[in-house]
C-alpha cells in the first residue's frame, strides 16, 4: 500500500455515464468537491459517477467534472491515481455569477474568447468651436458676474483634452 493509499479509507462505487460497467468496493476518499482513488483500472471520464454509501444508509452520488488523473512518482511512493473534480448529483452544474463590464473610452473594447473584427471610429471635439463661445461671450454686453458662471458651464463641456490651460 502507498502512503497515499492509507488515506483512502471509504468504500465506494464507479458508474459509467450510460450507466454500464459499475464496479464496488473501489477505496477512495470523498472531500469537498474531489473524489481520490488509486484504482486506475477504471476508466474515469467526465459525467461518469461515484457513489458513497453513508452511514445511515442513504447514497450520495458524485458526478465526475474532470477526471483529474495523476502519474505515478515512484520516488515519492506514490502510484498513479485519479483526484477527481466532482460535484454532487443533486448540486447545480454551475453557479450562477454576474459579471459587470464598464468600459469607456473613445475606442473601448472588450474581447472574451474571440477575435476582434470590429472597425470603429472616434470623433474628438474641435476646441474652435468652444473658443468661438468664449471670444463671443466676452463681447457680449452679458453682466460679467451672468459671464462667469456661463463661462464655468462651457468649460463643463469640454472634454478634457480640448480644454483651455490658463
């Protein structure tokens, strides 16, 4: 027995997705979300299932996610085995998450999992135009206390980089 193999302390059954080629008494070891057994005679692939008999009789049943198998190290005493990713039978495939993307910019973009075919075009503000305000602001007969907080509302929407620096 490896050094692995005493931790391996429950009894557990292997059934094959379309439900042939089960097979007992295979030792193993259930923990949160990973099933381990040194029984490389069975062929584990992804929706095959264990099953954990429990003390009080009920099964619980696993479904394998990814099989997670392990080449042995014999240096270490470790002979080949599966660590697999599973998940219980009556537990959602996945969890639900939300992801939230702000994106700004003139040519923002977000890209998961694929190319990016897209052409865009980005229109930057001409600063003549909100010079022409300013120039006609000030020969205005406008009071120039009504100039100042006019002046103050231009300047509010002027983008950044057309902005005047005193």
């Amino acid at each position: 027995m490896s050094m692995l193999g005493e931790a391996l302390n429950e009894t557990l059954s292997f059934v094959k997705a379309d439900g042939t080629n089960r097979k007992d008494g295979i030792k193993g070891l259930v923990t949160s979300g990973k099933v381990m057994t040194e029984d490389t005679s069975i062929q584990v692939e992804p929706n095959d299932r264990f099953l954990r008999e429990i003390g009080n009789g009920l099964v619980e049943e696993y479904i394998v996610e990814d099989p997670g198998y392990r080449a042995a190290m014999p240096s270490m005493g470790v002979g080949a085995f599966y660590n697999s990713k599973v998940r219980r039978s009556d537990a959602p495939p996945a969890s639900p998450s939300t992801i939230i993307n702000n994106v700004q910019g003139a040519n923002a973009r977000v890209n998961i999992n694929s190319v990016d075919n897209s052409q865009n075009l980005a229109a930057v503000a001409d600063d003549g135009i909100f010079d022409l305000l300013r120039e006609k602001l000030s020969e205005s007969d406008v009071p120039k206390p009504d100039q100042a907080s006019i002046q103050t509302a231009i300047e509010g929407w002027i983008p950044a980089e057309c902005r005047m620096t005193p």
